[in-house]
C-alpha cells in the first residue's frame, strides 16, 4: 500500500510550487485526438465518391474530389476562419443531435452556375466581391446542397437511417448556429478539382457530441443493418429471384458414332436410338429432376416423377425406412 508523504502536504505536487486553480468551464468537452476519428475518415472516402456523382451534372465534368482527414475545433474557431459572406446551409439529421452545416464558397457557386448553362466554368471576376447570390445561383445552390444531403444520408444508412429537412440558409458567417461557439464540432471537408480553373472545398461540420452518440457503430468494420430494414432487403431479393428466367431442357437420347460413321452420313441415312424410360430435366448444368416424355393438349410434354436422379431418390427411400 502507498504511504502518504511524511510532510502531511498533500496538495503540493513533487518539484513544483503550490498548485494554482486553473479555470474550467462546466459542460466543455476535450477535443478528442484524431485518430480516434478513423471511423468517420472511412465514411469520407466513400461519400467523396458519392459527391462527385453529385457534382457531376452540375460542371459538366468529372470532377476530382478528395476527403481531407476530419478534425475536431471550436465552432467558433472554423466559423471565424470563413470569409464574411458564404453559403451556410443548416440541415436536421433526424434522429442525429445538432444535425449538419454544409458551408460553400460563393465563388465556386458562381463557377457552377456558368459551367451548368454552358459555360467554362471560370464565373465572374474576383475582383468583385459578392454580397448576395442572384436568383439563379439561389436556385443552383438550394438543388446542391439537397442533392450533397442526400449523398451524406445514403452513405450513413449503415450507421444510422437519417431523415434530413433543410432548416435554414444564411449567407452571413456571423449567423451561422449548428452549436454554441464554445462547442466542439468535427469538420469533414473535401477538396474538388474540376469544372473550371482552380480547386476549391466543401465543409461538412457535425457536433462532436453527435459523432460520439455513434462512436461504436463508426469504428466497426462490419456494420450490422437494423431488424426491418433486413427484413425489407430480404422480401425484395425474394420477389426479385422469383423474376429470374432459367434455360429448362431435357435430353431423350444420346446416340454415339463414331468418327467414320459421322464423315460418311448422307441425306435419308437414319441413326437407331434407345429411348429412356426416365428422361431428366436439366437446369443450366445441373439435374434438376427425372421425369417421362408424353402428350398435353396435342403438344410434348414432360411430367416430372422425382426431384432429383431416380439413385437419390432411391437411397432417400431406404433411409426412411430404415
């Protein structure tokens, strides 16, 4: 057992002067390392394969999009890093807390729009700074940010089945609310290259208490689906099969000749056969089941007996009996 210091000062640390109160903020929480985010870098990479499908009809092009590792900062820390004026688009991600920023930069709305309706793709000038989106770009941009929610919706559907809504658009960053300052948020951006000159970044910004309310399910390489949403796949790929066509044939006799006899057949020639009593029906390459060639309403029919060759069949029998 530990002996206590002989001194009987416990509140003095070894080698250091007395200990100074250090302020805490009750509720704040630790940023968390960033390895401990691999999880949602997995999910990047596979919704920055989805966007470029997303922006694809939109540029024109195939674009070049590339997730950047997530990292954890003071919301207020990301949002002041923006320029005065972007696109801030807050949607709900029901039943995720806090729900999701999606932030564009101004300038590469204005390059969509001109690659859209025909253009390069270069947009206006820089040298005029934007201070509101035209109603085309509006429209542009409402189409965008709905069709890159549905990418984040379709790539959680492992994690979570998400229901988004859009609850506000703000072009001013001083207005931007997804949580208080002071909180922490995790920030997924992408870097896209194509459909007009230079690059240019998407953010996705979550709360960090929304990524952790999933922090199992995130860093598990195999996710497993809910019950009714199993069940609903399985009824489909039932009725799907049930749909699917197979090539049925059957076989009544397999005459052999030889090499001479197959080079010297003429016209009239007839080769003797030996009818089966049993012929089989054969399903691709397997033996389906044994059955007898016979008539139906003036047309050749095959009535099946057994499921299966007549020697299973048999052998099942005994082992009944048995």
């Amino acid at each position: 057992m530990a002996k206590e210091p002989e001194n009987g000062d416990n509140d003095r640390p070894r080698g250091t002067g007395s200990r100074e109160p250090v302020p805490f903020a009750l509720g704040s929480e630790a940023l968390r390392p960033g390895a401990r985010l691999a999880g949602l870098d997995r999910i990047g990479e596979r919704l920055a394969r989805r966007l470029r499908d997303v922006l694809e009809p939109f540029v024109r092009v195939k674009p070049k999009v590339e997730a950047e590792a997530s990292l954890t900062s003071r919301f207020e820390t990301w949002r002041d890093a923006l320029p005065e004026f972007t696109s801030l688009s807050l949607y709900r991600l029901r039943p995720m807390k806090g729900g999701m920023l999606i932030a564009v930069a101004p300038e590469y709305v204005t390059r969509l729009v001109d690659a859209f309706y025909g253009g390069t793709g270069a947009g206006a000038s820089s040298q005029s700074r934007k201070r509101e989106f035209t109603p085309a770009e509006e429209r542009l941009l409402s189409r965008l940010t709905d069709a890159i929610t549905g990418a984040v919706v379709e790539t959680w559907h492992e994690i979570v089945p998400l229901e988004p809504s859009l609850a506000s658009r703000e072009t001013n960053s001083g207005y931007a609310s997804l949580v208080r300052g002071d909180e922490s948020v995790v920030v997924q951006r992408f870097s896209i290259v194509g459909g007009g000159p230079g690059a240019t970044s998407i953010d996705l910004v979550f709360p960090l208490s929304a990524m952790r309310a999933h922090e199992a399910q995130l860093h598990a390489k195999i996710h497993a689906e809910a019950g009714p949403v199993d069940s609903e796949f399985r009824f489909r790929m039932a009725r799907a099969l049930e749909q699917v066509s197979f090539p049925v044939r059957s076989v009544i006799a397999r005459p052999t000749l030889s090499v001479q006899e197959l080079m010297s057949l003429k016209v009239g020639d007839v080769i003797p056969i030996t009818l089966s009593p049993r012929v089989p029906l054969i399903v691709g390459n397997r033996r389906l089941a044994e059955g007898t060639i016979g008539e139906q309403e003036g047309r050749a029919a095959f009535q099946v007996e057994t499921i299966g060759t007549a020697e299973k069949a048999a052998a099942k029998g005994i082992q009944r009996h048995e």
